[in-house]
C-alpha cells in the first residue's frame, strides 16, 4: 500500500516563498513561489514576432496560483488522479470552501511528481470587455476536443540560477505546446486535470536534471493559453511558478 500523507506535511517540508524575480537576491533554499515577473522566460508570442509581452504591466495572470507540490511516489505506481487524491492540494483547498474551476498540471518525473494547481476567477458582475472575453476564451477552450486543447495549452521553461552543464542539458529554452509530451487527462464538474509522464527518451535529461541536480538550480515555469479565433491574443499568461534549490532527499512519500 501506499504511504499516506496529510497536506501540512507537504506545507511544512516544501514551504512558499516570495522572490522579487531574477536580477536580485535568489529565493529561499528548498520553496517554491509564484513568478511574477516573466520577462526572461521566452514567449510564443515574442518568438513568433506577434508582438510584445504576454502579461502586460499591471495585468494578473488568468489564473490564480495556489500550489506547487513536489513529492516521492512510486515509478511503477505514480499518482495519476491528483485530483481526488485526498493528501494533495487540490482536495486540501476544496476543503477549505474554494468552489473555483481548478487547473491541475500534474507531472510525473520517475518516483518523483509535481503536482501545480491554479484557480480560475470567474468575471465579477459588472466586468469589463477584456474579462468577460478571457472567460469565453477559457470556456471555449474546455468545450474543445484533447488533442485541439493541447496545442493550444503552451508551456516556457527558463534556469536562472544554476551550473553550467545543467543550462546545457536544459536547452532549448523554447515554448512547447503540451501535446508534445502526449499527455492523458480527466476532467469532472469544476476541474481540469493534465497529467504528463516523461518516459520517452527525449525527456530522459529532465528526469537526470531533476533527481540528481536540482538541489543546484532555481528554475521557472510558464503556462500559456494560446487563442486560436478572431479576437482572442496570440497568447495570456495564465500562471507562473519557480522552485529554488529543491533538495529531494527532503520530499515527502505519498
């Protein structure tokens, strides 16, 4: 049987930190945060000419970061429904009262996970055009099919601090949309989930990266949505989050 954990093992051992971003002080060892400032990841849309940055100044990401967890599992029995798992974050803060539309990124990593969850705001009565168009953008995208849904859903990855081999085997830093990765996924009243497992060899350096190195690195993540009809932006900033000097000898099992 697999160990079971509560959530505030997880708070306790693998904490929230704040960081002002790259070009200042590092985070604190072993947390992670969300990254405000996402001007050195690269971005669709500044890749493909298509104008300048995705979250304008003073604009909030789509989505609401709660939780970036990362834990040991079982490489022949990973967690794949994080969702209803009753020791992650998801359940944690439904428990709490958060009815919001939950986004689950749940990536599988040999017996390593990394679970991500972020809310979704819904339009307060009264909103202006660009909310109220965000809202239809993000329905839109849920009413689609998996595989139109992927291409759609991008992901930029950047290592601000870190050895040199580790920025070597991390290249290219380049936005790639999910499907790539040929992720599964559920879904139910009020969630989306998205697990991805890297297993096939090209995916091999982040597994290595991740079990042996990133005790040396800090690194960001970056998820976009990408409109694909008149009116919608080339690309929205939904949410971002960096992890710094994660030890893995320190993560919890469940």
């Amino acid at each position: 049987l697999r160990r079971r954990t509560d959530f505030a093992a997880k708070e306790r051992s693998f904490p929230r930190s704040e960081w002002s971003g790259p070009g200042g002080a590092l985070p604190p060892r072993h947390s992670w945060g969300s990254l405000s400032d996402v001007s050195a990841l690269p971005a669709f849309a500044r890749l493909n000419g298509n104008g300048g940055a995705s979250a304008p100044s003073g604009r909030k990401p789509m989505l609401e970061l709660l939780d970036v967890d990362v834990f040991r599992s079982s490489e022949e029995d990973p967690i794949f429904q994080a969702y209803e798992h009753p020791s992650l974050a998801p359940q944690h803060f439904r428990g709490r009262g958060d009815n919001r539309f939950f986004l689950v990124v749940n990536w599988i990593i040999g017996q390593h996970q990394q679970v991500v969850l972020a809310a979704l705001n819904p339009p307060p009565e009264g909103a202006g055009p660009k909310e109220s168009a965000e809202w239809q953008m993000w329905n839109r995208f849920l009413a689609q099919p998996p595989t139109a849904r992927w291409r759609r859903l991008r992901v930029s990855a950047a290592c601000f601090e870190g050895p040199y081999i580790v920025n070597e085997l991390l290249r290219p830093l380049k936005p790639t949309h999910i499907g790539r990765y040929l992720p599964s996924c559920s879904e139910g009243q009020g969630y989306l989930e998205v697990t991805i497992n890297l297993t096939s060899s090209d995916m091999r350096r982040l597994r290595v990266v991740f079990q042996h190195s990133y005790h040396l690195i800090v690194n960001g993540l970056a998820y976009y949505l990408c409109g694909d009809a008149p009116g919608e932006p080339v690309e929205r900033l939904m949410f971002a989050h960096y992890c710094s000097f994660l030890d893995v000898q320190r993560l919890r099992q469940v």
